[in-house]
C-alpha cells in the first residue's frame, strides 16, 4: 500500500494535553494531533504565521472575516478539531464572508456543509498548487466548528481513525 500523505504539509504528533475533543483517535489509547504547517489562499499566499499569534507554539492560520457589520483578521488555532481562535468576534450564527487577507481575495467557496444548518465551506489549500485535492474546508458561520482537512483527495480524519499505527 502506497503512503498518500502530504507530510511537507502535515504534522501529526503525540499525545497532547491541551486540545479538547474532538481530537483524532488512534487505538492503544495514544491521541493522534493534526497540526497543520501550511495554508494557502486562492492565489497561493501563505495564510500561516501572518501575524505573531501561536498556538501552543504552532502559528495561527490566519483569514480575513467580514459579517455583522465588522470586518477583521481572525488567527485561527492551526490544531484540527481545536475552536480556539484570537482576533475579531462575531455572535453565533453570524454567516461571514472569508477573506484571504494577503490578497484581499474572497476564498474559494467548495459548497454545503451537508448538516441542514445552511453552512457553506470554503478552501485553505495546503499546498501552492491550490488543489482541491489537498486543503482544509472551513465553514463560514460564526460559531459553527465543522472543518475537514483533505489530503490526495482523502478526508484525514477517517484515515487517521482507521489506520492506527
């Protein structure tokens, strides 16, 4: 079996004590951390370590976010299935525009997070070549903490849960 994981782009880790479920889980009781290194908006600037803000060491990805009347860069833990993000705030529910705060770009809308909230996702490529096939999906309502990372056109999270090693 061949190895279709992006690991220029990829950190997994050991165990880690500060994020909260959901995490990736790997049998044996060892927790599995996704970190993510890099993230690309939708004309190939880096979106990672654009401001000074880290997260348990990682730097924050970071995305423009205009909603409710407020526009603001909002640095978003790099950590998979962590909430944790610094910068602007906006009420629940609030539905954003996402922004690629480099270009000044909208990010590229991917369609419906398919969970009847109205969701919709939209693209952090993980590598310069912009591939659908390699990002992270986040979604544009404030509040609502859906993302899934796609890696050689695999969603990780299911990789990880199925593959313990």
């Amino acid at each position: 079996m061949s190895d279709h994981i992006d690991r220029q782009n990829l950190r997994v880790t050991g165990k880690h004590r500060v994020v909260a479920e959901p995490s990736v889980g790997i049998a044996g009781g060892d927790d599995v951390v996704v970190v993510v290194t890099q993230a690309y908006g939708p004309r190939g600037d880096n979106l990672v370590g654009v401001s000074d803000v880290t997260f348990d060491g990682y730097p924050a990805v970071t995305i423009r976010v205009r909603g409710a009347g407020l526009e603001g860069d909002v640095h978003l833990s790099p950590i998979h299935g962590d909430s944790r993000k610094a910068g602007l705030e906006l009420p629940a529910g609030t539905v954003c525009e996402l922004i690629c705060p480099v270009s000044g770009q909208p990010l590229d809308k991917l369609g419906d997070v398919e969970d009847g909230t109205g969701a919709q996702y939209y693209a952090l490529y993980l590598t310069p070549a912009l591939s659908q096939g390699s990002m992270v999906m986040v979604s544009n309502v404030w509040g609502h903490y859906h993302s899934r990372i796609i890696d050689d056109f695999e969603l990780i999270s299911a990789w990880a849960a199925n593959h313990p090693e």
